[in-house]
C-alpha cells in the first residue's frame, strides 16, 4: 500500500496520485501466481507449510514482543505421523505454545504443570494430585515415566478404561464413590 500510495504522475499543471484500498491489495493477490516448492516434490506436508508461516511471522518481531502461539486441534489436518515433528518444531520455538487438542501424543509431550485437560463444562482434571495418589499408594513409583501417569490420567478423563491394567482401572474405579 505504502508503494502504490507513493506512485505520483505529474507534469506542469496536473498531477495524478494513486491510492490502495483493500480492494486493490486483494486483486493484487488473486492476480499473482504463487509457486510453492518443498524438497522436489508435489507433496507438500501441511505441518511444513505451518512451520514456514509460523517461522516466518516470528521473524517479523523486529520489536522482541512476547509472542504466543495458539495451535487449535491441529489434528485435524496434520496425519497421525506426523505429530511427533510438529511437537518437536512447536518445543523448539522458545515461546509460549497455547495447543488445544484431544491427541494423546500433543497431551503427554507437555509437562505435568503446563497440562490443563479442562472438559466441556469448564471442570479441570488434576494429574498432579492423581500423580500423587499413584505414588501414595505403590501403583506407580516416584521414577515412574510422567508420561505413563498423563495417559492414565488422559483415559480417566476421557473414561476410556480399554485396554487398561486392572489393578489401576479398579483403583480409578475406587476413586470415583
């Protein structure tokens, strides 16, 4: 905008300025042709093209503003393979990442006081306390894998007992009277 607002025609007794609207940036956009390239390939991982645009606006804070990043069910167009890269990418950004997700992968990555598992009624699921439940009374140690207590905790809140050891779904079990 700034360079068509600075376009000016002049001559000795008329001038002709030129300003942008957004319609005008919006032509501009349409009218180009936008070639995309990754590795040689036709196809393009979308978790590529996120970590590009993410990057990419981060390298726009010349001001060393507080940046956070809010990643909303990124699930939905990242295949199941894939989210162990995007989790490595949004770990090394070095900023605050907001990830809202129901993906047991994106859940275990964080650590246990930044994991908020909150359900549709806005009531929170306290895995610190379920941690120290555990521990209280010998099902998991104190050196237990965190991610083994944030996939209990995990299949407690979504009451997903499949597939889980029957001393621990009793004891959740118990819990719940």
């Amino acid at each position: 905008m700034n360079f068509t607002n600075e376009i000016e025609l002049e001559n000795e007794r008329l001038s002709v300025h030129f300003h942008a609207n957004d319609n005008t940036i919006k032509k501009l956009i349409q009218a180009l042709e936008i070639d995309i390239e990754y590795c040689n390939d036709e196809y393009i991982p979308n978790h590529k093209l996120r970590e590009f645009i993410i990057s990419f606006l981060l390298s726009m804070n010349n001001e060393d503003k507080i940046s956070v990043l809010l990643v909303s069910n990124s699930e939905t167009d990242v295949g199941r393979l894939e989210f162990n890269e995007v989790i490595n990418f949004l770990q090394c950004l070095n900023i605050t990442v907001l990830v809202l997700s129901s993906q047991q992968e994106f859940l275990i990555s964080a650590d246990d006081q930044q994991l908020f598992l909150v359900n549709k009624m806005g009531v929170t699921y306290d895995i610190m306390f379920l941690r120290r439940e555990l521990m209280s009374f010998s099902i998991v140690s104190k050196n237990s894998d965190y991610k083994l207590v944030r996939t209990i905790a995990l299949r407690d809140f979504n009451k997903n007992y499949k597939l889980m050891d029957e001393g621990i779904k009793s004891f959740l079990a118990s819990n719940k009277c």
